[in-house]
C-alpha cells in the first residue's frame, strides 16, 4: 500500500485569504487537508506557529506533497498553477501575452481595491461576532 504525502492547508475555512487558495486546489483538482487554526485562541500568533509556520502570524500557510512550505494566499495559488501546470484549470494564461496582462491587471485591481473592503466586511460580520 501506497503512503503517499498529501498537500495540508492550514487556515480557517471562514477566512477569505484561505478560500481563496481553497478554490484555486479544487480547481486544479488537487486534494488536501485543512487543518483549522485556532484563530479565536490566538494559536497564530504562538511562537511556536510564528517559527514553523508563518513569521507574521497570518493565514493560510500550505506544505505541498513534498515538504514545500510557503505561504501569503496569493503567492500560494501561483505557486499551485506553476507546480500543477496541466492539472485542472488553466488559472493563468500563458500563451497570450495580452490575455496574461489583463489577468495581471485584474489581479492587481482585486488586490488594491476589492479585497480590502471584502475582507474587511468578513472581520466585522464573521470574526467580531
């Protein structure tokens, strides 16, 4: 029997920066297992998930198949479509330089003007409740 290591996301299902790496495994159809962080207890912020997991004390943080960690959700997802190139959905266009600038540009328009407002109603309606 096969012992194979499988890729762990540790995050909050609730939390919009885990989702949305979430949504770009399934898309790749990639399988995985969520381990929740304690984030009402503080357990991301801890010394010890400071040192071995995440420096600032932030979600999501993955481990790929092969011991790989890394972490920032955005960072994580490029990663993923790199790594996975071929697997599931083409997330990022590569063969159009023009269909690639838009992605970009999308990217970094969600990035400046919509996740801070997203994220900032899920604080307020999930996580101050």
């Amino acid at each position: 029997m096969e012992n194979k290591t499988q890729i762990i996301l540790y995050g909050l299902a609730m939390s919009t920066c885990t989702q949305r790496v979430m949504a770009t495994l399934t898309e790749k159809q990639l399988n995985f297992k969520l381990i929740s962080v304690d984030f009402a207890g503080g357990e991301h912020k801890t010394e010890k998930y400071r040192e071995e997991k995440q420096p600032f004390g932030v979600i999501p943080v993955l481990i790929d198949e092969d011991g790989f960690q890394i972490y920032e959700s955005r960072a994580i997802c490029r990663y993923l479509e790199l790594k996975y190139k071929g697997k599931g959905t083409e997330l990022i266009p590569t063969k159009d330089i023009k269909a690639q600038g838009l992605f970009e540009q999308a990217a970094s328009i969600e990035t400046s003007y919509f996740d801070p407002y997203a994220s900032g109603i899920v604080v307020e309606r999930v996580f101050k409740k």
